[in-house]
C-alpha cells in the first residue's frame, strides 16, 4: 500500500496523461511476471489486456489472482501476437526463450521490456538487437537496480572525476545458500536456463560497475564456472532429484580486461561456504571507492560506502551515508520509464547498446570456462 501511495503521490506530480493508454501483453506468468503485473496496476495510463504461458491453465490462474478474469490468454506468445494490438509486452520467461520472444515482439511493431539476462548468448543479443534496430521499437532490459538512489550515487561518484583515472574494479556478490528452486527446476536446467548464478544476479553486479564508469567495451576474459553445491543431493532436501537436473553454474569467477586500461574481477555466487566473496571496490588513482556486500544481492548497497583519498596531503576517508528511498518501488520505476519511453519514443531508460557489453561478458565467462584459457571478445557492430 505504500508503494502505490507513493507512486500515486508521483502520479499527481508528474501529470501523467491517462487519456492515452499503453495495451500491455505479458509474456511467460511465472513468479517474475507478478511483479510486473503489480506494477502496471499502479500505473494509471496502463492496460494489462493478453498474456501467454506455455503451461495449460497457467495464465489463467494467474491473471484471476489478481482479480483480471477479463484479460485473454494464449497457449504461447506467437498465438497472442498474431490475434492482438499490442502496444508493449513484458517478457518474463525462463532465459533461454528471451531471445525469440524479444525478436517476434520487435517484428509484430511492439515494444519490448525484456527481463534480465537479455539472453543466454552474445549471438542471441546481436540478433535481438538487429531486431530492435529494424523495428525502430523500445527495447528495454529490466534492470531495476539502476533506479536505486544508492546505484545512481555511485555513478555520480564515478562521473564526478574524485577518483581519478579508475584502472581497477573488484566486483560480485551472491548468497551462502540461495540456489532458486523453490517454484521448480526452470532457472537450473540447462535448457530452460541457460546460465545459472552468472546470468541471474551476476548481470546485476556487472551492471552496477559498468554502468557507473560508462560501459566501457569488454576486450578479453579468463572465466571459470562450478556447480558443485547445484550437484550435490543435499542442497535439496525436499527434492534431491534437482541434482540431477541441475545444468547450469552455481558460481562463477573471472578477470575481464575493459577498454581503457581498466582491469574487472568478478566473483559471483547460488550457493557457496562464505558470506560474501567481498565488498565492490573501485580504485583509481585520486581515490577509491568501497561498497559493501550484501548478504543477498539485492540491488541495493549493504552499507555506508566509503571514499578513500587525500587531503592536504593527509590520508582520509569520507563515509557516504545510505540514501533512504521512500519514493516508488524500484520495479514501478522500471516499468513507468519503460512507458515513458514507449509514449513519448524517446531512448530506452536500460538500452541494448550497454546490456549487449553485459551479455558479451557472460558469454565469454562462460566460453573460457569450457575452453580453460583466456578469450578475446568480439562484438559485431
């Protein structure tokens, strides 16, 4: 209630034009599209009006959860594309259909919000966004940390030149246990998934610091990638069969050359005997810059951050305090500014010409990982 208070009170000062309303198709109802579907009820200029499962039954029931008997549904996304004048879909299935669920929407004329990861290849990203370009539609991912007050700070930390010329970013984060299997086996079968913690929460982590500094071009990548906790029966003790199951990574490392002399080591974990793999630090060469953990990665910072430099010659260090963000919730943001940009066809709020760079790197995680030896990256213009 008090984040539709707020988007509310948001509303009034934004004077959003409701005479106009966006026709919405949802794409794949499992635990992610709920968000979605809470969202575009805060939003007044917003009509939810079609979404497609491939499990019989499935949308339905989901759709009358939220009291919406009226919206049409469809075996698949092809079938709802075909019989309706959509404006914008959300697209919230497993990894591995993202990719032709994003390229089919693009090539009905609809814009497209696309959960994270873009997809499970860099190929699959290129071929999206030749899609995106071809359709002059709005492709956004879903990326919602990037409308935290805190993630937004340390960009204008980063853009402000206090540290100096950054050549060195550590970066990660993940949960001691937190393998995401409690609504089934679709985020750890490979082919349903894809990626495992590398794409789920890892994307999140490298957007956080690439974001921040620019989205510098990826150049190599020396990856490695385990699923050792995922194998073993014990991590689910309801339901030992997952082992069996499990396709993808639960962690992943690697050390990834950026343009411009900037060097990222990356740490990312489902499950693993440790905390954390470390705070987010950014040095550079005026100052440097330490975010903390969190316990779970959560799209935010776990707490005061603090900035390393000199003064006067004196060594010191400045506390940044955390922001309190009363506003609306992160994923209302991300919805609105998706609509904003579909209303007005202005730039996608997270646009593919960054997330492919994101993508690039996974892949290529995932490439030296099999390969055992350092890559280079190449993204075709």
């Amino acid at each position: 209630m008090k984040a539709l208070n707020a988007f509310q009170d948001n509303v009034k000062e934004e004077k959003i034009d409701t005479s106009r309303k966006l026709k919405i198709g949802i794409i794949g109802t499992g635990w992610i599209a709920g968000d979605h579907m809470t969202s575009y009820l805060h939003m007044p200029d917003a009509e939810v009006v079609a979404g497609a499962d491939l499990i019989p039954g499935k949308a339905e029931a989901f759709f009358e959860r939220f009291g919406r008997k009226d919206v049409r549904t469809y075996p698949d996304h092809t079938s709802m594309l075909e019989a309706e004048d959509l404006d914008a879909v959300s697209i919230c299935t497993y990894n591995a259909a993202h990719a032709q669920c994003a390229i089919d929407a693009l090539n009905k004329g609809v814009n497209v919000l696309l959960e994270k990861p873009m997809c499970v290849t860099l190929d699959e990203a290129v071929a999206i966004r030749e899609a995106e370009k071809k359709s002059g539609k709005v492709l956004s991912i879903g990326f919602q940390p990037r409308f935290d007050a805190n993630m937004k700070k340390i960009k204008e930390i980063c853009d402000s030149g206090v540290l100096g010329k950054i050549y060195y970013i550590q970066t990660g984060g993940g949960r001691r246990r937190g393998i995401p299997t409690p609504f089934g086996t679709s985020f750890i079968e490979k082919e349903t998934g894809g990626i495992g913690a590398l794409g789920d929460i890892g994307c999140y982590s490298l957007d956080m610091v690439l974001n921040a500094i620019g989205y510098p071009k990826p150049l190599t990548v020396t990856g490695y990638r385990s699923d050792f906790f995922g194998k073993n029966p014990k991590t689910y003790p309801f339901h030992p069969e997952y082992a069996q199951k499990f396709g993808v990574d639960d962690f992943a490392a690697a050390f990834i050359r950026l343009e411009g002399g900037i060097i990222l080591d990356f740490r990312i974990a489902w499950a693993m005997n440790l905390d954390t793999p470390g705070d987010t630090i950014i040095m550079g060469t005026e100052g440097s810059l330490r975010i903390p953990s969190t316990e779970c990665w959560n799209g935010s910072v776990g707490g005061p951050m603090t900035l390393y430099h000199e003064v006067a010659g004196s060594q010191v260090e400045t506390v940044i305090p955390v922001i309190e963000d009363n506003g609306p919730s992160l994923f209302d943001r991300k919805i609105r500014t998706f609509m904003d940009a579909c209303k007005n066809g202005t730039k996608a709020p997270v646009p593919t010409d960054q997330i492919i760079y994101n993508q690039a790197i996974l892949d290529g995680i995932a490439k030296s990982a099999e390969l055992g030896r350092e890559i280079e990256i190449s993204i075709p213009e």
